[in-house]
C-alpha cells in the first residue's frame, strides 16, 4: 500500500522541482539560456497546481478520510496519476503544448476523475459535518475545471488559440483550480481540524459561511472575463460575486475569531502565527480579486503582467502551499523545521515585494532599480532553498518508518 507519508514526500518533491523551475525562469533576463522560455513556464505552472497541490490536497483526503479497507486500492490510481505528471514534468519542457503532454495532460484529467469516484465511494466523513460539505464541493469544482481544459481543442480548431475565448477557457480552468478545489479544499480541511478535537463551531455560521463562498466562487467567475469588456450583465455578475465574497470573508473572520484560544492551544507559537499570517494573505487575496470589479482595474492588472504574477504568486506560494505545508505537519505526515519555513518565508515576502513594486513602476511609467533582476533572482532562491531543507529533513523520516503516524 502507497504510504500517506510517501506520497506527502512525493508532493514536496514537485514543490522542489516546481520552485527550481522558476527560479531558471528568472534567470532569463539575467543570462542567456539555450531553451524555450514559453516550454518551461507550461511545464512549471503543470508540476506546481497538478504535482504539488494536486498531490498534496488528496495525500491529506487520502490519509484522513478513505476508509482502512479502501486505502490498498489506492496505490493503482496514485501510481498512474504519478505517469502523467511525469509524463508532463518530461514533454512540456520539449514540445510546449504538443501530442505528448496534451495526452498526459488528457490522462490526468481522467485520474482526477477516477479520484473523485474513488473519494466519493470510500470517505468515512460523517454526513452532516462542514468539512464534507467543503471536501465534497471542492472536488465537483475540481470536475467542473476541467471543462476550461476539455474546450480549448475545439476552440483551436474552430476560433484559433489568439481568439480572446481561448484565454477566457484558461482563466475558467484557473478559477475553479484555485478559488474552488483548492480554497475549498483547504476549508474543509481547517474545519474538520476544528471538529476532530470537538471545537464548537456554530451550525448556523458555518452553513451561512459555507453558502456565500459558494456562490462568491460562482459569480466572481466573470471577473475573469472583464478584460475583454463584456455585456453589462456580466459585470452586475462579478460585482454581486464581490459582495458576496466580502460577506463571507466577515462571517470566516467571526468564525474563527472564536477559535483563536483552540488554535493556540493546538499548534506551537509559530505555526499559530503562520495560520495568522495565511488570514492575512486571504484577506488580501480577496481585497484585490474583488477591486478588479472596476473597469480601470480589470484592465490594468491585464495589461500588467507583474500584478497578475504577484497575486497568483500570493495565492498558491502563500495561502495554498503554506496551508497544506501546515496541514502535511499538523497531521504528521511532514517534519517542518522552523528554520526551513522561515526561509522559505523571507523568500516568498520578499519575492512579492519586488514583483509587485515592478508592477507599480511599469504603471506609473517609473525606473526600476538597477539589478532588479539579479537582487529578484538572489532573494526568490531562497524558497527553493527552505523547501530543500524540509525535503532532506524528511528522507529519513519518510523510509525508515513503514507504519503511518498516528
């Protein structure tokens, strides 16, 4: 049977390579590399949300919640969906978007799918509990993803990939990727985190939160669409989504507010203030999803290439990666040493800083400081760097001791 341990292990080994990988990216205006620059950001973004992520949020799904006699079934399914990321980590980097990768990317898809069926059949969450509610959400979002993939073929063959609705399909599939599987995935783990040492958490609150993020995913979908300057009805869309996402952050806010003694009493000082600061970042993903609502915005942070690499950066290296790295450790299926958290933390702080601030320059037509890229470069390593210290301090770990934690 494929260890919950070793396949955290393996999710971490895509962060590693996914980390490294962008640090070659931004080498590119520093030195002259002999490869494809558009090749190594496909294969990058692929062994980031379906290696890292994908891997890390169903390892967790995977150890806490499938039932004993289902776990041996598992390891079939894990083993090919390993395929495919290989298959992609080999063939984006030389074809781009090609035969090759477009069917190992094909073929993950169906292994999302035969996980869905699998969780669906084998999970041992008690029905009427909240985190079901978002587990079992996150994972239809998870399904309605992949419609942004499955349409871009026809939308080659037909319109072209420079027709505005091939982007349109990519920016769908990244909606549902981060805002639903992932988010709400994360939620639903925070909250059986809180059930599964008896919290007491407010029935009504959890469901009025549970319904306005659902529908706040739902209809901030068009703000992906607002830079092609859409029919007015989709604007009254996306800004009733924003209202409805501001809601939901204020009752998440109240609802944790009463757990903070819990959590306290739970973690260390230092991963209660890594919980903190995911809030935090939350929070701003949220204040700066929801201002692209105005017109001005919506344009600008399409025209911006920097603000839109920062606020996905902010999304999956920050609320994303820091939550499952918590959870991986919570649940002790990772050691995470502070030392190798702190680091990769001043990278991916520090990191931002300087992405957004060439975002602000390029807007307000200013000059950027000189080795810009260099410092960039120097200050971003240092992720890769704390994630390599976390994957060699759980090599032992992870092979020595056969049985899973307890």
């Amino acid at each position: 049977m494929m260890k919950a341990k070793t396949q955290s292990f393996v999710a971490l080994l895509y962060l590693l390579i996914a980390s490294s990988l962008g640090i070659l990216l931004r080498l590119f205006p520093i030195i002259d590399i002999n490869i494809d620059y558009k090749f190594f950001v496909h294969t990058h973004s692929h062994v980031a949300l379906l290696g890292w992520v994908y891997i890390g949020l169903t390892s967790l799904l995977f150890y806490l919640y499938i039932k004993e006699e289902a776990k041996r079934k598992y390891t079939k399914l894990f083993l090919f969906t390993q395929v495919t990321i290989v298959g992609m980590l080999i063939s984006f980097p030389i074809t781009g978007y090609a035969l090759f990768s477009i069917i190992f990317s094909t073929l993950f898809i169906i292994c999302s799918y035969w996980f869905y069926a699998f969780f669906r059949k084998n999970n041992n969450l008690d029905k009427d509990s909240s985190a079901l509610k978002f587990i079992n959400t996150s994972l239809l979002f998870m399904i309605i993803s992949s419609i942004g993939p499955w349409s871009l073929g026809i939308i080659m063959n037909t319109l072209g990939s420079t027709s505005h609705w091939y982007k349109n399909a990519i920016y769908f599939y990244l909606h549902f990727q981060y805002n639903g599987w992932f988010i709400f995935c994360l939620l639903g783990l925070f909250f059986s985190f809180l059930e599964k040492h008896h919290s007491i958490i407010p029935k009504k609150k959890a469901v009025s939160f549970y319904r306005l993020m659902l529908w706040g995913c739902v209809f901030t979908l068009p703000l992906s669409f607002l830079w092609v300057k859409p029919h007015v009805t989709i604007y009254i869309l996306a800004l009733l989504g924003v209202l409805t996402q501001f809601f939901a952050l204020i009752q998440f806010y109240q609802l944790i507010k009463h757990q903070k003694s819990f959590l306290k009493e739970k973690t260390t000082p230092f991963f209660y203030r890594l919980i903190s600061f995911i809030f935090v970042l939350f929070t701003l993903k949220t204040l700066m999803q929801s201002i692209t609502v105005i017109p001005y915005f919506a344009t600008l942070s399409y025209q911006i290439r920097d603000f839109v690499i920062g606020y996905l950066h902010l999304v999956f290296l920050g609320i994303i990666s820091l939550s499952i790295l918590f959870f991986l450790h919570q649940n002790k299926l990772l050691k995470l040493p502070k030392v190798w958290i702190s680091i990769y933390l001043i990278g991916f702080l520090f990191s931002e800083i300087l992405i957004f601030y060439k975002g602000f320059c390029n807007w307000q037509q200013l000059s950027i400081i000189n080795n810009y890229y260099t410092i960039l470069v120097l200050i971003s390593v240092l992720m890769p760097i704390g994630i390599l210290g976390i994957f060699i301090t759980n090599i032992k770990p992870t092979f020595s001791n056969l049985k899973e934690p307890v």
